[in-house]
C-alpha cells in the first residue's frame, strides 16, 4: 500500500507542470473549460509567428536535391494487370477491348511520361501485387494485329520499378484502374522486398523472379 501512495505521489509531482498550465474557467452555459492562462502560455502569445517574422532554412544542396526527389518520385499513372515484369525485360501484350484502347489514349495523351503501371499477380491470395514495373507507350511501340485490326498490340520494356501508394481506382470512363504511385530508383531491384509487404507477397515476389531467371538462362 506504501509502494502505491509513493508512485501515485510521483504522478502527481510529475504531472503538476502540465497541469499549472490549465485554469478552469466557467463558460456562458455553466460548464467549466480549461483556458489558458498561465505565464508561459500568455507568454508564448508574444511570439512573432507572422510570415514576414519567418526565416529560410538553411538547406544545403543535398537537401534541396532529396526534395525535389522527393517531389518527382510520385505520379499517378494508369495500371494494368499482367504478369511480373523485370526492368530491362520485354513484354508484348494487346487487346480489341475499347477499354484498353482507352488506356493507351490515355497513355499517350494525358500524364505526359506515356507510361503504364504493370503489376503482376500474387499466386497465393490471387490479387495485385502492389510492386511493379513501368512500360513507355509510343507510336513507334504500338501496331495493329495483322489479322484482327481492332487489336492493338504493343510491344514494350521494362522501364521503372514503383509501388502502389494507395489502393488503385476506376477512372472516369470506367475503362481502366490508375493507382497513386511512387517511384522506387534507389531502393534495390524489382524483388527486393519491403517492410509493408506481407509474407505470402514476398514469397510470391521471390518465386517470380526465379522464374523470369531460369526463363532468361
């Protein structure tokens, strides 16, 4: 019971700085608000806190560069679900879907990069794997199937590795998914996992990039 009187008295002690800060006031209806009153707060009122009182940090080189890194590392592009891809690695794909005709229109026409997000599938739950790789649409990569015009077909890289930021969401046309995405240069190859990734994803991750190795060998 001593113990207990003796740590509740350290609480109290600990806790009475903060509380000085506090001084019940009655309001209009009857109730009782904390208002703060004491020096230090009437005190820290005093401070200039103004935009033209602001000074500029005083950021080196480096720092400025990891901003403007930061900046440029996310985009939203739109998101097809294919296959896992490597960087470096080609991939033919096309369909006579209007849909993916509006995907690639966007492509070419909208975020100004041309690229498509690319995001294989996990093996063991059956949904998108939130790592992938990009892929540049240009005229030069798109053609039209020798036996079914209205397939478009395009033959693309591996560009740049990225990771979804958020879940993936229906454009306006309900055609195709575009997903918040950051670019991951810097951050190790396409199969390196992350902390977020759940166990059965990098599993999955690992699995495929061994078979893109033995297909490559």
């Amino acid at each position: 019971m001593r113990s207990f009187i003796v740590s509740a008295s350290l609480v109290l002690a600990a806790s009475l700085p903060f509380c000085e800060s506090f001084v019940p006031s009655r309001s209009a209806n009857g109730n009782f608000w904390p208002s703060l009153l004491s020096p230090r707060y009437v005190a820290s009122r005093d401070i200039d806190d103004s935009a033209d009182a602001a000074e500029f940090l005083d950021l080196s080189s480096s720092d400025l560069a990891r901003i403007k890194s930061a900046r440029s590392s996310r985009t939203v592009l739109p998101i097809i679900i294919l296959e896992p891809l490597l960087p470096g690695q080609r991939l033919q794909f096309g369909s006579s879907d209007e849909k993916f005709h509006a995907l690639i229109a966007h492509a070419l026409n909208t975020n100004g990069s041309n690229e498509i997000g690319v995001l294989g599938i996990n093996p063991y739950t059956r949904r998108p794997l939130n790592i992938g790789v990009t892929v540049t649409a240009s005229a030069s990569s798109i053609r039209r199937d020798d036996t079914d015009k209205a397939m478009l077909i395009l033959d693309v890289v591996g560009h740049r590795q990225f990771e979804c930021a958020a879940e993936p969401w229906m454009d306006d046309t309900s055609s195709f998914y575009l997903a918040d995405i950051e670019y991951s240069e810097g951050r190790g190859n396409q199969y390196e996992t992350t902390s977020a990734a759940s166990a059965d994803e990098k599993e999955s991750i690992a699995d495929a990039a061994r078979v893109h190795a033995l297909s490559a060998s």
